[in-house]
C-alpha cells in the first residue's frame, strides 16, 4: 500500500477517540479514509463522534504521520491497515481492533494459527523452564508463539519459540523503540525470523496504559492464551482476560498452593480455565490435537528408570525432593547421609533427568 493510501489511515488512526471498528463505519458511511477527514464538522457530529473527536479529527496529527511513513520505509518495516490484505484476520473480529499495525519483519507470521505465552516478569527457574519447553515443542509443531517481549516469562517464552519455530512479540511502544532495552539482541532476532508488531506509531514512548492495550493484541492474534506463572494483580491476567472476551481458549499451568507466582494461575483454573500439564493438554483445548501428532522429543535425556532401576538409597532420596524447591540441608537431615554422599547422588539423579538445581543450593523434582 503506498504512502498516499496511508497518509488518511494513520491520520484517523492517530485521532483520540477513534477505534478500528468507528473507522470502518466512517468509511462505510463516508466512502474512504481520505473522504472522512473532508467532512464538515456538522456531518462528522451527525455521524455519532464526540466534541472533541471532532475537533481532532479536523486536524489531525500530520507530524505524527509523517514520522510513521518515513518508517516504513526502512527494510523490514511494514505498515497495515484494516484494509489491507495482509492484515491478520484473527484481529479482525475482536471488541476493538487496531485501526493500522506496524510491523517489523515478516507480516505473514501474523496470519499463521499462533498461541500466547504469558506469564511473571518475575518467575521462578521453574516457570522460566517451562515457558521455553512448552514454546519450544508448540514451535516444533508449526504454532507461532506470541508474547509482550516483557521480561521472564515472555522473554522464555520468545526464546524457546526461536529455538523450534517462530515467534511474534506484541510491543507496547512505537515499533522504533525495544522496551526492555536489554531485549534489542531478542528484538532483533524475532523481527530477523519472525515479526515484532504494535499499533502504537514510531516515537511512543514506554507508557503504563499502552500495556494493557498491547494485551488485548497478544490474546486477539492467538488461538489460546496459556498463562505459565502469574501472582493475583500479575499483568498476564488482562491477558487472559481479554482472551475470555474475545471468545478464545484460557489456559493455566498450576502451580504449589506455596508460591505466589502460581496463585494467579491456580485462580484462573478455579474460574475455568483450563489446567494444563503437558502439551497435549494445549493441543486438545484449541481443537489440534487430533489434527496434529506431537513428535517424541528429538533429544531425550536418558533416566536411570530406564536404564536400570534405582537402587533404594537413590529412591529413598528421590521421594524426599519435592516438586518445589527443595534444601540440601533438610535432605542431608531427613537421610542422615553425609553431605558429600547427598552431593553425589544429587549429580547423578541430575545427569539422569530425574531433578533439577535452582537457585539457593536447593534442587527439585521434574516432572
């Protein structure tokens, strides 16, 4: 679309008051985008906009404008109206769709069928892991994975994505700036393979308020929204929120009734939301499953209950590690074992997958 088609949509897409859904019936009333900022302020007030609409609308914010065309035309940088062919449709039919999309990368990731992975900016190791192994074989089975390019569970979310598939960040600032500015290499590597979108034109900056609006696109581009680790006031939970709204899948990861990282998923699995588990339950809550043989993992870490059995210590100590994180000390004082032996058959039932290292010295179980 050239920049003279665009110049009216970013104008109307840049005026207070005006969603993607007010502008279309503009257009149906008025003809075209162009058409609508022609309007006299009496026909614009008979159409049903506000005061100050109006007075907006009739001078719109060409600077703003002018600043999104020169961006688009750097390589790579895109930009999408409603109108345009290459907007994604799963968008469309949300309460209030984003009236023109920047993209950064490949638009046509915005079409394919995409799951949301959202989650803590503060989660635990385990939460992290499971972020990036859940996107991981999500990607592996052609799902795009989209997330808010936020820090940890978005970001585990991004790079497990990247490491069997591809990804999509929803951004909650101008396409021109990376927030976190820790996440510029990230950033750069999902618009590089797959694409980086917002509807917030080049120039804005980190704002509060544009985050929960960015939300509504991460859950609206997806099939699902699966929450991985989120407290009760977590940000993840407008995610998921929105996703109810929007009539797509809400799932969960449970968590211990002990870490407050869970207690925002444990509370969207007791207002029905799915529980999930393993990625077959994800499969089965959007309707893939039968559509969609999981592959056996490509890289399988090799168990001492398949190699051979464990010997009674090694049981002993395993059923003493919770699913939690778990201290050495207590473990040494529950067997009675000397340290340095609990330290050697830690490694072991480590190497053999059995259990994991987190941080404080302690270890747990994997699932």
């Amino acid at each position: 679309m050239n920049a003279e088609t665009l110049r009216p949509w970013l104008a109307l897409a840049q005026t207070p008051g005006l969603g993607g859904k007010k502008i279309l019936e503009l257009i149906a009333r008025f003809g075209d985008p162009a058409a609508v900022l022609r309007q006299s302020h009496t026909d614009l007030l008979a159409a049903g906009l506000g005061e100050s609409t109006v007075r907006a609308l009739r001078q719109p914010r060409w600077q703003t404008v002018d600043r999104a065309l020169a961006w688009a035309e750097r390589p790579g940088c895109r930009i999408l109206p409603l109108s345009d062919p290459a907007y994604p449709e799963a968008l469309k039919p949300i309460p209030s769709p984003p009236a023109v999309l920047f993209v950064q990368g490949d638009p046509e990731t915005l079409r394919r069928p995409q799951i949301a992975i959202v989650g803590s900016r503060n989660p635990t190791e385990t939460g992290r892991r499971l972020a990036f192994e859940f996107a991981a074989q999500l990607g592996s089975l052609g799902l795009v994975v989209t997330s808010g390019l936020a820090l940890g569970i978005d970001e585990a979310a991004h790079q497990g994505a990247l490491s069997r598939g591809t990804t999509v960040a929803v951004a909650g600032t101008g396409p021109d700036r990376v927030y976190p500015a820790r996440h510029r290499k990230l950033a750069e590597e999902i618009a590089d393979r797959g694409a980086i979108v917002t509807e917030f034109p080049p120039g804005t900056p980190v704002r509060p308020q544009h985050f929960p609006r960015r939300n509504r696109i991460i859950s609206g581009l997806s099939l699902g929204t699966l929450v991985v680790e989120a407290t009760r006031r977590s940000g993840s939970l407008i995610t998921a929120r929105h996703a109810l709204e929007q009539g797509r899948e809400v799932m969960a990861v449970p968590g211990s009734i002990h870490n407050p990282q869970a207690k925002g998923c444990n509370g969207l699995i007791r207002e029905g939301a799915t529980l999930v588990e393993t990625v077959e339950d994800v499969l089965e809550s959007l309707g893939l499953l039968p559509a969609i043989d999981p592959p056996a993992d490509a890289n399988p870490r090799p168990s001492l209950a398949q190699n051979a059995e464990l010997g009674e210590d090694y049981r002993d100590l395993l059923a003493r590690i919770d699913f939690s994180p778990t201290p050495v000390d207590r473990l040494v004082e529950e067997t009675g074992l000397p340290p340095e032996e609990i330290a050697s058959m830690l490694f072991i039932l480590e190497l053999e997958g059995h259990i994991s290292s987190v941080a404080g010295g302690c270890y747990q179980r994997i699932r």
